[in-house]
C-alpha cells in the first residue's frame, strides 16, 4: 500500500527530520510546515522522488532542494528571503510565491525549464532582465504589485497584470503578440 502513495503531507507533525522512507519514492508530492522545512533544511535535497513540493508561510529556505522537482509553492512566506541561496534546480516548471512581501525578486535564468510563475500580492515595482529570457515562460501572474512596465517575454500565453499602476497600456506588450493580457 506505501507504494501507492503519491502524495505525503507533514504539516502540523513538528518533525526535526524528514522521515528516511520518503527518499524512495517517485513521482512524490509533499506538503510540509515551515518548522519542517528549516529543521530538515539539510536533508530535503536527499528527497530524490519528490516531485512538487508545497510549504506555505516558509520562514527560511534550503541551500539545496529534491533534484526532481518541478513545481514549488512558498505561498504567504512574509519573511522568505529570496536574495540568499534561492537556487531551485532547473527542471522547475512551476514557482509560485504569492503574497510574500516580495520587493524585488532575483535572477532566475537558471530555471530554463520555467512555464508558470506566480507572483500576486508582493511589492515588485520591477523584474529581473532575465525574465524575458525565459523562453518556456507561459504562465506569468503579477497581481496587486507595484508594477509600472516589465521586459518584454514573448513566449507568454496569459499575463495577469490586475491591480498594478499602469495607467495605460504598456508598450512592452507589442512585443508580446499573442499574450492573453488579465
């Protein structure tokens, strides 16, 4: 029966580590607490099964991460700090830090396998560059921020720029053929 399971959540358990067991599973989805996370910080690269990772309200962040994962989500991570260590390995297609307090967020050329990024609710008045260097990037939300313009990404499918003070339509969108603009 334990090698059915896909999906494990720790939330609440209070662990000091991740249990050995779950380095061998494939194709794993974990929720873990962020006691949790910054306990096990050593350990959760050894996770070579985990696949999607969810932690909401993180406080800090690993220096490595599960060599698989492909979807990550720090939602309502007030106190998360991005400009120390946040290197994800590059097969994560999905990121999703919303309502983080973020104010700026960093380069994120590495993730050459990034199709959907979440960033609704924080403080961005800009982007990095290297966003329109994401040539995978479909997915771009950006909700309630600070944002007046972006660099241009062309392979966008759907761009949430909801609740940003841009009083007209930008003319980075131009460049942009194609985009579903929220």
């Amino acid at each position: 029966l334990i090698d059915l399971a896909k999906a494990f959540s720790l939330s609440g358990a209070a662990l000091d580590a991740l249990p050995p067991c779950l380095s061998s599973f494939e194709n794993a989805q974990l929720t873990i607490d962020p006691q949790t996370l910054s306990a096990a910080a050593d350990s959760i690269a050894d996770l070579r099964g985990v696949v999607a990772l969810t932690c909401r309200g993180a406080t800090s962040l690993p220096r490595r991460w599960p060599p698989g994962i492909e979807r990550l989500c720090l939602d309502d991570s007030p106190n998360i700090d991005l400009s120390d260590g946040f290197q994800p390995h590059g097969r994560l297609a999905e990121l999703s830090l919303q309502r983080c307090g973020l104010e700026a967020l960093p380069d994120l050329s590495a993730l050459a396998f990034l199709r959907s990024l979440h960033l609704a609710d924080n403080k961005l008045a800009s982007l990095p560059d290297s966003i329109s260097s994401q040539r995978r990037l479909q997915v771009l939300g950006l909700k309630n921020n600070q944002l007046q313009t972006m660099p241009a990404n062309e392979g966008l499918k759907v761009l949430d720029l909801r609740d940003n003070p841009m009083h007209t339509e930008p003319a980075f969108l131009e460049a942009m053929k194609g985009v579903h603009v929220l």
